[in-house]
C-alpha cells in the first residue's frame, strides 16, 4: 500500500517551530523539546522523502534542538543559591517570540496592503483584531501602519545592503528611541532610519515604538493623513 504524504510548506524553521507549538498546544515558554525535536526531524526527514528543497536554516535549528536536548539529559550540578542556571531552552524562546512578533506585524501590514489595492476606503480597525495591539486603542493604528508601509514601498538599501537579521532585536530598537526621546523629548520617526541597512530593522523600530506606546512612555501623532510619525515623551516623565 502506498502513502501520500502531504507537507505544508514555511518560510523557514521558526515558522515551522511555531505551527509545532500552536498545533500541539504548547506553551511557548515551556515547550517539550523532545517532542518538538521529534516532530521537527521527521518533519525533515518526510520533506526528504518529497525531495523538498529546505535552506540550510532547517538543519542548522535540527542541530539546535538536538543540542538543547542534549544538555537537558545532563544531569544537573548542585544547586548554588547564588548562582541561578539558565534554561537550554531560553534562547529558543526568546528567538521564537522575537519572529512570532515579526510574523504578527507583517501580516498586519500585508493584510492591509492588500486592503489599500483593493479600496480607497479607510481600512476597519477590526483588522488590528490582535490582543498585543490592545493598548492601541486610544492611537490611530491605521494611519501609523500606512506610513510603514509607505516607508517600506519606498526602502531600496535591501538590494544593495546584507546584514545579520538576528543581531537587531526590538528591545534594542525600544532602548535607542527611549535614549533619543530623553534627550529631545520628541522625534520624527524617520530620523531614526538614518543609518538603517533593511526593511525588517525598519519593522523592529516600529515594535519598539509601539511596545514604548505600550508601556506609556510615548506617545504617536501624525499631522497630516501619511504624514510623519511624530514620537513624543508623555508629559508625566
């Protein structure tokens, strides 16, 4: 008898790792790694089997996995009150959170671009359905993610310009805007581009914003309809 086997294809490992944990109702913060690295390498060896072209990122996150299991089938040293020992599985975490947020964003922003080709309509807020934009609700999500991907359209220094995604991370981009809103109180958010070398540090910034909005720091106006996003200090700090 022969089987069919059918695969779902992902853009990379981490959006592989993240339909692992939402399909196995994992907790992000406490995943199994046994069984992920399990479901993950068979996922591997049936994409095989297919002859399914994976880039190197699926055997170098396989390699990962079998790592952090590894060291979790160590036995653990004494225990120091002084000394607190890290989680294998903390930078897994973090990474998979940093990309679901990644993924969030751009699917926003794509469900709303393909809204704009389509109508000349303001888009609904029901879009922006998504329990992190929450805090927003007092902001004009619409527009501040218009002007994104009006800066995104216009961004060419991708082509040109190669740099390690994962080195910039959004609460770096949080900490940088914080630093120059100290100092001048209030900035446009295109001069924090300046030196920018691609489109998803241009992401990162805008998460940094928002998770500054979100925590009460700033706050982001627009004057005109894709204007600007100016970013201000709020009044009580």
């Amino acid at each position: 008898m022969e089987y069919n086997i059918v695969l779902k294809s992902y853009e990379g490992p981490m959006d592989l790792l993240l339909d692992l944990i939402k399909k196995n109702k994992i907790d992000i913060y406490d995943i199994p790694i046994f069984k992920i690295t399990e479901e993950f390498l068979q996922y591997l060896e049936n994409a095989a089997i297919l002859n399914m072209e994976l880039t190197s990122d699926f055997t170098l996150m396989a390699s990962t996995l079998l790592e952090i299991k590894s060291k979790m089938l160590l036995p653990k040293p004494p225990e120091n009150e002084d000394e607190e020992l890290e989680d294998p599985r903390a930078d897994l975490v973090r990474n998979l959170l940093e990309y679901k947020r990644y993924k969030e964003a751009s699917d926003i922003l794509k469900k709303q671009e393909e809204y704009e080709s389509k109508s000349f309509v303001k888009l609904k807020t029901e879009i922006f359905e998504m329990n992190e934009l929450d805090f927003l609700k007092n902001t004009d999500v619409n527009k501040l993610s218009q002007v994104l991907i009006k800066i995104l359209k216009n961004y060419k220094k991708d082509e040109i310009i190669e740099i390690e995604r994962d080195n910039f991370k959004v609460e770096d981009a949080s900490r940088i805007i914080k630093t120059k809103i100290i100092n001048k109180k209030r900035i446009l958010f295109t001069e924090l581009l300046e030196n920018i070398n691609s489109k998803i540090d241009i992401i990162t910034y805008f998460l940094g914003m928002l998770e500054l909005i979100k925590l009460e720091f700033v706050v982001a106006n627009q004057k005109n309809n894709y204007g600007d996003i100016l970013i201000e200090i709020r009044t009580n700090y």
